[in-house]
C-alpha cells in the first residue's frame, strides 16, 4: 500500500496513483550507451531539455557521467563542467523538476546549487558517505539499487534488492530526507543477469508494496536489445513502451525515458485504464 500521495520535493509535489509522471533522460557525455554525444553542444542540450518537457515529462534527469557497462570515469570537475554551466541555464526559464544523475556527493551539491531538485544516485547512497546529507539539503532523491557484476545470478534478486535500498532509506532519512521524498528503483542493467532484469519487471508489485513510489528505467536497455535482437539503441522504442506499459500496470509512478512523446501516449492509455 503505498505510504505516501504525493512525492514532495523542495520545488513542489506530484501526486502519486493518478497519473504516470515520466523523467526524460538527458545525457550530457560524450560516450552514454544511447545518446552519448548526441547533447554534449549546449544549444543541442537546450533544445532537447524544452523538447521533452513539452513532451510530457515531468521531471528531466540530468547526468555528466556514463553509467553503461565498461563506461571510464570521470573526475568530479569535469562532471560538475558538464551538468552546473546547463542547469544553470535552463533553471530560470522552466517549472520542471531537474534531477541530477551522480554517484558523487560533490557533483550533487554542485548541481543542487545551481537548481537542482533532486538526486538520483545509481549506487543508492551507498557508495560516496556525504550522499545522503547532500539528499537531505536537496530535499529530494532517488535510491537505485546496483551491485558489482560479478553478484548478478546470486541468490534471490528481489530479496537483494529490498535488503538494499531498506538500507539506503534508513542511511538517507538518518541525514535528514522526508520520508515522502523518496524514490526507489530496482536498477535493471546495474549488476543483474539478463534473467534477472526481466524476473524484475514481472515482479514489480513487490518492490511497489514497500510503500514508496516506484522509479523505473527500463528505455532502450540491453534487456530489450538481446530479446528482440536489435542492437541500436534508438530502435529499441517498440520495446520500451511494453515495459512502460507492464510498468505501470504493476503500480509503477515514475518512468525514466528517451522517447518522452511516445511513453506519454503509452502512459496516457494505460492511466486511463487503470487510474481514472
């Protein structure tokens, strides 16, 4: 049963069971698995940023760093260059929510001063110990579960994945987050078998009867690629709308997405079938 109506962030609140808010995805990197390079020309950025929002998305997540398998990483001032100079400059001229996408504590606090609402963290907190006293200055986050790779396969993933972010919630409200500012994803792609990432999407209604909204990136993943055989990226869009859809009908609140017009249409259908 889910503990909470409304997400809450320092900007303002989305209700939550009533309509299916999507987060459009906005790589500023030169090597992301989908899009790298695609918006790392500010200009380009802008307009994609406004694109989605007029879209339909609700919240755009802002990232400065590759988190795709075998990605190099960067020193966090070279991820402060690429996310701080942008959400400066869009801040000012929109309403939508702007997460920032870092495992850093120093990338987050950055970009929370320069405008950010939220902070999605793919290591749950867990990984740099100033995250969550960043999270708690926020006023805003969310909490993905990942593990190393070689763990994928080992035991039972959604009690892995319970135990995990059970442990980032308490680490994060400890510093200071609301309870009502919390947003949980399962990770897929991050530490889990080919296997596992699809057990994940039948099983979603577990992970939604923690009581906390559901944030689930599923667009364009190598899940997708190897049952359907595809092997770009940006053909993946078939793909991606049944998992939105299946999604959504085990619960799900927050979507994470590239194509934001097309998983609109998907959410609007499936919202008018399950939550009017």
């Amino acid at each position: 049963m889910q503990k909470h109506k409304i997400y809450n962030t320092t900007r303002r609140g989305l209700p939550l069971g009533r309509k299916t808010h999507l987060v459009g995805i906005l790589n500023l990197t030169p090597d992301s698995f989908s899009d790298g390079g695609d918006f790392t020309d500010m200009d380009a950025a802008v307009v994609r940023f406004h694109a989605m929002v007029e879209a339909g998305a609700v919240m755009i997540d802002v990232g400065g760093e590759s988190t795709r398998p075998g990605h190099i990483p960067v020193p966090a001032a070279e991820e402060i260059a690429r996310v701080v100079p942008f959400i400066e400059k869009v801040r000012p001229h929109t309403d939508a929510l702007i997460s920032v996408d870092t495992s850093k504590a120093e990338v987050a606090a950055a970009a929370v001063a320069a405008g950010a609402d939220v902070v999605n963290d793919v290591w749950g907190a867990q990984r740099d110990p100033k995250m969550p006293e960043v999270m708690a200055a926020a006023g805003a986050c969310v909490l993905m579960h990942n593990r190393p790779a070689e763990e994928a396969g080992i035991g039972d993933v959604m009690e892995a994945i319970q135990t995990y972010l059970q442990r980032s919630i308490d680490w994060v409200k400890a510093a200071g987050v609301r309870d009502d500012a919390i947003l949980l994803d399962p990770g897929l792609g991050f530490g889990k078998s080919y296997e596992e990432n699809w057990e994940i999407m039948r099983r979603l209604p577990e992970l939604v009867a923690l009581g906390y909204p559901i944030f689930l990136g599923a667009s364009r993943k190598s899940m997708i690629a190897k049952l359907l055989d595809l092997q770009d990226p940006k053909a993946r869009l078939n793909g991606t709308l049944a998992t939105t859809a299946l999604g959504i009908r085990a619960g799900v609140d927050f979507i994470r997405v590239h194509d934001v017009r097309e998983n609109r249409e998907c959410a609007d259908v499936m919202d008018h079938c399950l939550r009017t």
